[in-house]
C-alpha cells in the first residue's frame, strides 16, 4: 500500500503591515476648551508614530478673527494662521493649501488636510492662540493613524 506524502509548504514569511491604499487604525482624537484662557492653548497632543489625516477646530465667538490655529509636526510648524487670515486670503473652498475656513453666524470652522496623509515620527500638535475677546469654546479634532 502507497503512503501518502504530505507536500511541504513554504514557510509564511512575515510581512510588515502596509496599508498603502488607506491608513491603518484611523481614529479620532477630541480637544475641547470652554471657554479658552488668552494665549496659547494645546488641544491635541499626539505621540509618534503616527499618520496626520485632517483636523478642524471649530470656533464659537468672537468678532476680530484673531485666533490662530497651530499645527506642529515633530516640531515644524506646518500651519500658523489665524481665521481673519485665512478669510482674507480666500481660504474659504477646497485648495490644495490644505486650510479652508468655513462658517456660518457665530461659529467658524477652520479645517487642515491634504490629499495624502503627513506621517509624524514623534509628536503631533494641534494648537490655538486666542487674541480676541469673546471665545466662548474651542473643539478640535484631529483624525489619525498609526504607521
């Protein structure tokens, strides 16, 4: 009687994950002050590694537009502007600047992202600076991902 000979197979080779058609483990992170001290505030605060997606902060009062929203990737400063900045330079649709400003009454969304995701090695920092009286809150959220 023949036996029967089990056909080897090649060993699995570990693959390193790569998520090259989207971004691995995406979530949302949420900072929120209400209402924001004068000066300079951190809403989000990310360890690396990690994949920047988008952000919005989102502003309710307020009349001069003189508070700026900060992004710093691994202590660069990719964005540094304040939201009368951005109206005046008619940041107001999709550009490939990657900061529009949108809004309605009171309440002013001024939203980051670009068509490919900034990865960020050891810190990500999302940021404002109130110079304006009337602030009555300040929402942040940041989407991200891991490497």
């Amino acid at each position: 009687m023949a036996t029967k000979v089990q056909a080897k197979r090649p060993a699995l080779k570990r693959q390193l994950r790569s998520c090259g058609t989207g971004v691995c483990d995406p979530e949302r992170t949420q900072g929120l002050k209400a209402p924001p001290p004068q000066g300079t505030t951190v809403l989000v605060n990310l360890r690396g590694p990690g994949l920047f997606v988008a952000s919005e902060v989102n502003k309710q009062g307020g009349n001069t537009g003189l508070t700026f929203v900060i992004l710093d990737i691994d202590g660069r400063n990719v964005v540094n502007m304040s939201y009368a900045a951005a109206q005046n330079l008619a940041l107001t649709q999709q550009n490939p600047f990657g900061v529009v400003l949108l809004g309605t009454g009171q309440i002013k969304t001024f939203t980051i992202g670009w068509p490919s995701p900034l990865r960020y090695e050891r810190e990500l920092k999302l940021s404002v600076t109130v110079s304006e009286a009337g602030v009555a809150q300040i929402l942040a959220n940041v989407v991200h991902g891991s490497v």
